[in-house]
C-alpha cells in the first residue's frame, strides 16, 4: 500500500487541507506491536502503559496533519487478525478514524461499510483548528483531555479536523477564592476553516457564579457530565499512569465526593449506616463502576489490543450524552406492545424468558431474545415462528409489512441517525455463547472481566464514606 505521508505531501504541495480515506485488504503492520486477538501478555505485565502509547513516527505524522488541516480515515477489509501494529494511532489523533469489515460478501458488511463511507464523506467538517479558552482572573485552565496531542499550553489546542460529535474536557483550577459577587468569566475561541475555504471563529462566553457553599455545588451537579470529564481523564492519562492506580483514584475521589455530601449537606436526620446520595449524583456510582470496569481499565481474558485500542480512542472523544449511553446502555423490552417503550435496569433480573430485548449502547445494538419468546412476535420480527431456527449473530432485520416488524426497524433507524457511529445489530439467543455480547452491557450485574457489581461496588463506596466521617 502507499505511505501515507505521500498524499499529505500532495496536500502540501496544492495549499489546502482534505480528508484522506485509505483502503486496506489487511491492516497494516510493521511488527511493533502483536495485534492478535486473545489474552495478551500487557494484561499481567508492566507494559500496560506502553500498550497505549503511540510510536514517535505516528504521532509526528500526525502533528504533520494537524499543521495541513488533513485527517486520515483507514478502512480495513480482512477476514483474519494479522500482527502488526495497530494502525489507529494517525487517524484518531487527526479527527478520523478506522472502520473494519470482516468481508464485504454479507448484506451486513455491505451495509455497514457504505454507511461508514457516507457519513465519512458527508459529515460537515472544519480543518486546521484552533481553540483558545479564556478565564477571569482567579482562575487558569489546568488540562485539556481528548483526541490530539497536547501542546505545551494546555488553553490552546489545535486540532486537525472537528465536526458535531467531536468533545473535549477541560480542566479549571484555582489557588484562591473567588469573587462571588463578581463570579467567573469562561470564554472559548474556536477558529477553523470550512469546506469552502473560509476562516471562521465562534466566540462562546460563559458567566458562572461562585459559591462558597458546598451544597450550592451538589445542587447543580449533573452525573453525566462528572462521568464524561473522569472518562476523558482517565483514558488519557493511561499513556502514563498504570492502570490500577486510575482505578483506585476513580473510587478515591467518589468516596471523597460522597464522605463531603453526607458531612456537610445532608438536610434530614440520617442513622449512621443509611446511604445518602445527591440528587443529581444518584447515577454516578453505577457509571463510574462502570467505566472502572471497562475493557479499557480491567481487560478480560478475551479481549484484544487492538480492542482496547479501539475503545479507548474512540470513547476519549464522545460527547455527554454518548459516553452516558456508553457505560449506562439501555435495555428496551421490545415484546411489549405500548408504542413508546420504557428502558428497564440493565441487570440480568430485568431479563424475562418470554422477552425479546433490544441493548443499545454508543457503538452497537444487541437485540437479546428468551428461550420462550411469543411464537408470534418472533414470526412478525424474524419471519420465523421457531426459536431454534433463529439466525443469530450480526444481521439485518427482514423488511416485513406489520406492526411489530416496522415499529423495531423504527426505533433500530433513530438510534443510528442519533449516533455519531454505524451501529451494528447483533442477534444473541438466551443460553448461547455469543450472549456474552449482552453480559457486557448489563451493567449493573459482575461483569465478565471480573469487574464488581453494581450492589457490591455501591456496598463498598458506602462503607469507605463511613470510615471517612469524624
């Protein structure tokens, strides 16, 4: 295949900045880096963090992009794993990324790679990006987490290509207390070129109160937010921290956060062992377990380097609402018939053996179906009345003229336009080995890396606040 700094050059050379899509039968190696599926010796090793870093030359090619406003998009075509090094590092650092097909015979892959293709080629784009983030006085801007490679001044970022679904974090600090009566000032300069070569800047201020009370703080807390910044952190900081220590840091700081709400905010008589969360905080625990958990941070024994690769950079650059979805999916029960269906816990004792559930989580659906699930609703949906004759593992649903049928394609078609990515349906039948794929996603039950439920992990938090209290 051709080098790819050779159409970069011819980038240069014409003055402007583009998209670069490659096309491969087979990834790309140069033998740094073993990227076969299975147990890997980074797991148990102190190599952990050396697994995460991009080689020198991928990072100066991308620095290279980000001066030309050129982002690179890889799509692979193999049937087979082949060692080599990960070839995710580039795209992702530029604002692209890596779309992988095990063939393009099936209706499915067919399908998945032509909507990858057209959103990649459709989605509205700004190259050679700067952001600059301002601050009153009292305040600085201590670190800036996503998909780039930071500079020396972490309140000035520069980015080869941003679209809609690209976020970063931002971190404030500061070392004396603040005006309240005057509060603070946050302002955010974002300049690009668009897709007609014309320089824009948006301007966007933001005026904050301060206050010096910390159920203030509490009051306007938001879950999912607080989840987002700490996934953008942690992700980033594997580069250079072991894996352990980020873990222990996320249940330090939300025992802390927790222990300070019972002590200080509190409004109603509490006996001593009775939890206490803040309302805004009651999902953060069950989300920051399950980030804690992730494939990421505690690899399982069938996991992959390049997966957690994959993860990790595309999860550093979702929006809130995305890594929300992420590490807390839904889980539809589809085979009830009210026409707006409500999301049930994602634990395995939501499961019913007359139920066909649909899981959908930021990269890909699972629609789960019980070993007695109405005859009928599987003729309607499947176009076969028999559970053990079901198709299951990657599919699209039969195109069928009723009720059932179009209402689950309905649904299946606005969870993918809302998603920044081409969602895969994935068909797993109650008692096969391809229900792993489910496990995953219930994430409230002991995950299959051995990860801690959500009870237990809530039991521990709840008792570590306790030993914390004076």
């Amino acid at each position: 295949s051709a080098s790819p700094s050779l159409p970069l050059t011819q980038f240069q050379v014409a003055g402007c900045p583009g998209k670069v899509l490659f096309f491969h039968t087979a990834p790309p190696s140069d033998g740094s880096l073993n990227c076969s599926s299975g147990s890997s010796g980074f797991f148990s090793s102190s190599k952990e963090k050396s697994l995460f870093q991009p080689p020198e030359h991928c990072v100066a090619l991308a620095q290279e992009c980000v001066a030309q406003g050129c982002s690179f998009h890889l799509f692979l075509f193999s049937q087979q794993a082949v060692g080599g090094a990960w070839p995710g590092h580039t795209p992702y650092l530029t604002g692209g990324g890596v779309y992988s097909y095990g063939c393009l015979q099936g209706q499915v892959d067919s399908e998945q790679f032509h909507s990858d293709l057209r959103r990649c080629v459709d989605t509205e784009t700004g190259y050679r990006v700067e952001m600059q983030v301002s601050v009153s006085k009292g305040l600085r801007v201590s670190g800036c987490f996503g998909a780039f490679t930071p500079g020396p001044d972490p309140a000035h970022i520069r980015l080869a290509t941003i679209d809609w679904h690209t976020a970063l974090a931002v971190q404030f600090t500061h070392h004396s207390p603040l005006d309240e009566e005057r509060g603070v000032v946050i302002q955010v300069a974002l300049s690009y070129t668009s897709s007609l070569g014309e320089r824009r800047t948006r301007v966007h201020s933001l005026s904050l109160r301060c206050s010096r009370h910390l159920v203030d703080t509490f009051r306007n807390c938001q879950a999912e937010t607080l989840l987002t910044f700490y996934c953008k952190r942690v992700y980033c900081a594997v580069l250079t921290r072991p894996l352990q220590d980020l873990r222990d840091e996320l249940l330090t700081e939300l025992t802390a956060m927790l222990t300070c709400y019972r002590q200080h905010c509190s409004t109603t008589a509490l006996t001593h062992g009775q939890l206490v969360l803040p309302q805004g905080l009651k999902s953060l625990p069950v989300m920051l377990n399950s980030l804690r958990r992730s494939e990421v941070l505690l690899p399982g024994l069938r996991g992959s380097v390049p997966l957690r690769l994959q993860l990790r950079s595309q999860l550093v650059t979702m929006d809130t609402a995305s890594t929300a979805a992420h590490f807390y999916p839904q889980l539809l029960p589809l085979h009830q018939c009210e026409e707006a269906v409500c999301a049930v816990r994602c634990s395995r004792l939501s499961l019913e053996e007359e139920g066909v559930y649909l899981a959908h989580d930021a990269l890909g659906l699972v629609l789960w179906v019980g070993h007695h699930a109405p005859p009928s609703f599987l003729s309607c949906l499947f176009n076969t009345p028999s559970f053990p004759v079901l198709p299951s593992g990657e599919c699209c649903l039969p195109v069928l003229d009723n009720a059932v049928s179009q209402r689950v394609r309905g649904l299946i078609d606005t969870l993918r336009r809302r998603s920044a990515h081409s969602l895969r349906l994935q068909v797993v039948k109650q008692g096969q080995g391809s229900e792993e794929a489910l496990q995953r996603l219930l994430v409230e039950d002991k995950s299959p890396n051995g990860g801690a439920s959500y009870p237990d992990f809530l039991y521990h938090v709840h008792v570590s606040s306790l030993k914390l209290l004076p």
